[in-house]
C-alpha cells in the first residue's frame, strides 16, 4: 500500500484540487446570487406615528388613495417629525436577526420638500429594553438624500449610528453606543425636516451574501493553517523519524566500530602473544621494540637478554609435556613480575625467551640478567625440591646503527657460552 506523503504525486494532485477549489469558493462568493429577504409593507401590519396637536390632531395619516401611502404634515413649530415603520415582532412573533445581512433596500416614493429622508431599526436588548415600552428599545439610524427616492434605495447596515437623542436618555454605558442587529424589532422610515410631505412605501427587503466576506476568509485561512500545520507536523514526525533512524543506525556502525576494534585488538594480541605463557611473541616483541625506536629515537645502549631454560628436554621427556607447559608459564610468570615496566620480555622458541632492557649502564643489565638468574633457580614444582629449573643467559649492548636481529645474534653467541660453560650462568658479549 502506497503511502500519500507531501511529495507523491496523489498528494500534489490533492492541492491543487484544493487550491481550484479555494479560488472557486472566493470568486463564486462574489457570483452567487444575494441573499433577499423581502419584508411585508402592506397597511395592516405598518404603523404611523406622528406629533399629537390639540388643534390638528396626529401630524400623520394614511392616503386613502394608496395601498400604504401616508402623508407628514410637520410644522415647524412640533416638537418632532412623522414616520412609518413595520413591526418585525408582531408579525414573526418575536425579533429577527439582522447580523446575515449587508443592506436594506427601499422602495418608494416621495413629494414634499425634504432633502434628506431618515431610515431606522430598533433593537431588543433586555439589558436596556423594556417589552412594555417599545421606545425603550434602542433605534439605529442613517440618511440618504430625498433625490434617491423614486427607484431602489440601498442602505448599507454598517452605516447605521445609535440615535444620540436615545443615549441621552439614558445613563451611558460603554457598550450601549454600539450597533446591534441580532434581535431587530421594527424597521422604518421617518421625516427629520418641516414641510407637507407625501409617501408610498412600496417594497422593503433586505439583501446579503449567503457566507460573510470576513467568515469565508477566515474560514479559507483557517483551512489552509490547519493544512500548513499539518505539513509541518507530519514533515517533523518524518524528520524526528529519519533522525531516530539515523541515531539508530550510527549506534549500530558505532557498536560496530568498537566490536571491530575489539575484534582487532584480540586479533593483534593473538598475533603479539604466546598463546601459553600470555607474555610477547617474536611478532609481538618486534612490533614492541619498533614502537620503542619511535619514541626513543632508537635503541642504542637497551641491554638485550637471550635466556634458555636448562635440561628443559629432559624434563619433558621425564615429566611429560604438561608439566613442561606448568614451567615455561611458571617461569614467565616470575620473569614478568620482577621486571621493570619499560623492559620488553618474549617467548621465541620453546624454552628461549628474550629481555630487553630500558638504557642503563653495562653493570646495571648485568646486575638484571644475574637477579633473573637467581630467580629461576629458586623455583620449585609441586612441592619437590628435584624439579627445579635453571636458566642459562647471553647478554649483548645494542651499538649504534645496530638492529635488534644482530643484537641477538650476538646475545645468542653469548648463550651459547653459558651453555658450553656449564649452565645455569651469565656471560656477556665481547662487544658489550
């Protein structure tokens, strides 16, 4: 099963999908119809106020020739004008709810006077409304020019302002200025200016776009947020995952690395050391002396022992082979113990083993092969005095432009005199 990541092709596809579908959305909000809701203006359900003069009566009343015409008569001298409005409360039964919509649209129409005409919505609010007092209920207004009158006459909503004769009324609260439109009450039409005027209202609606302009771009951005932050979490747990697995992976070369060097160390000490005695081997004791040269630029003056177990034949054909592995490592152990930490000791021949000595003065190797000497006769195994060894040792000086080969030749030589000489003896090189 294939999975649909941020750079498969399903996925690219499935943006731009997305994308078509967002540019659709914007420019189709613009496209579609309006939202119309046409509000009933018919006499019955409209309503007339006007000033109340003892002399004159009510300033304003219906024309008995139109269907809802009326006529203002307002005389300078009333305190306030005329006005017609229809009740949205008594005819759905309670207020409506204004906020889907961008505009109301007039039409009407008009003789008199009048260079502005005045339009207004009134909105319940119990925190300043009293059903029992309609006039408690706050009215929201705004003019447009008399000349508009005669065709549609569009009113935006945003433009509408709290009444200020209202909000002196009452006590000020911050919130009370500001425009409401969830819970509208009437709307209606009134005249702010003396004179005789004439109108026929004849249609009322209002118009709006089915989404908000602001909630379609909110909406769009936030879906595009959620998509970014999508990728961007998925492109983190990708990454969090490639780094696990990498962390995984260099773990395993470095666990690798370290069972290699292992590996290579065991392989090195195997090749470097006496499989018996644990101590150098002749590949061991070059690689050793080879390391000493670099330090010490050279190894003119070291002393070089060559050391030969005694009788060690017969004591294998005497006490079988075992016994004769129990004294080689027995005596390597002893040598290895009392030697110093810069000498180089290594098995390599049977029962030959070689020393190496830091540089120190002709007396000084000499007193080192003597104390070697003794240290092998003091040995016993398994508690009989008879099985005791001895050692046979030729010692030679390195001189310079020397190598150790020839330095060993000559300490060869050397054991080969101990050896003619009785055994169980030091003797020296002539050169040393």
């Amino acid at each position: 099963m294939t999975t649909m990541t941020k750079s498969s092709p399903r996925y690219r596809r499935l943006r731009l999908i997305c994308l078509g579908l967002t540019a659709f959305l914007f420019i189709g909000h613009y496209l579609l119809p309006a939202k119309y809701m046409p509000l009933p203006v018919s006499r019955q359900i409209s309503e007339l106020y006007g000033y109340a003069d003892s002399n004159r009566g009510i300033s304003a009343h219906w024309m008995d020739d139109r269907e809802n015409g009326w006529i203002c008569d307002y005389e300078p001298t009333d305190a306030y004008g005329c006005g017609w409005s229809v009740r949205l409360d008594r005819i759905l039964g309670k207020g409506k709810d204004l906020r889907g919509f961008d505009a109301l649209i007039l039409h009407l129409q008009y003789d008199g006077p009048a260079k502005r005409l005045r339009t207004h919505i009134r909105n319940y609010n119990p925190a300043y409304s009293d059903l029992r007092d309609f006039s408690s209920s706050k009215p929201m207004e705004t003019t447009f020019s008399a000349a508009e009158a005669g065709g549609p006459v569009m009113i935006p909503l945003n433009e509408l302002k709290v009444a200020d004769w209202w909000l002196a009324e009452r006590k000020f609260r911050r919130h009370w200025p500001l425009v409401e439109l969830d819970n509208i009450l009437s709307v209606g039409i009134d005249l702010v200016e003396p004179g005789f005027h004439r109108m026929n209202v004849e249609h009322l609606a209002l118009v709006g776009r089915w989404i908000k302009t602001e909630v379609l771009v909110i909406g769009i951005l936030s879906f595009w947020m959620a998509v970014f932050i999508g990728e961007g979490a998925v492109r983190f747990y990708r990454l969090y995952r490639t780094a696990q697995r990498d962390r995984q992976a260099i773990r395993a070369l470095e666990e690798k690395r370290r069972s290699l060097a292992e590996e290579n160390q065991h392989l090195e000490n195997l090749a470097n050391t006496d499989p018996l005695t644990g101590i150098y081997n002749r590949a061991g004791l070059n690689h050793r002396l080879a390391i000493l040269a670099r330090r010490d630029k050279g190894l003119t003056g070291v002393g070089v022992l060559a050391l030969d177990l005694d009788h060690f034949k017969a004591l294998n054909d005497r006490h079988g082979h075992d016994m004769g592995d129990k004294v080689l490592k027995t005596f390597a152990a002893l040598l290895a113990m009392n030697l110093r930490s810069d000498d180089v000791f290594a098995r390599i021949g049977g029962e030959e083993f070689v020393v190496v000595c830091r540089r120190q003065p002709v007396d000084g190797v000499h007193a080192v092969a003597e104390k070697l000497r003794r240290l092998a006769g003091q040995c016993t195994f398994n508690g009989e005095d008879s099985l005791a060894i001895t050692v046979s040792i030729g010692v030679a000086m390195m001189v310079e432009g020397e190598s150790i080969d020839g330095a060993l030749m000559r300490a060869d030589a050397a054991l080969y005199r101990a050896k003619q000489n009785g055994r169980n003896r030091v003797e020296f090189d002539s050169v040393s």
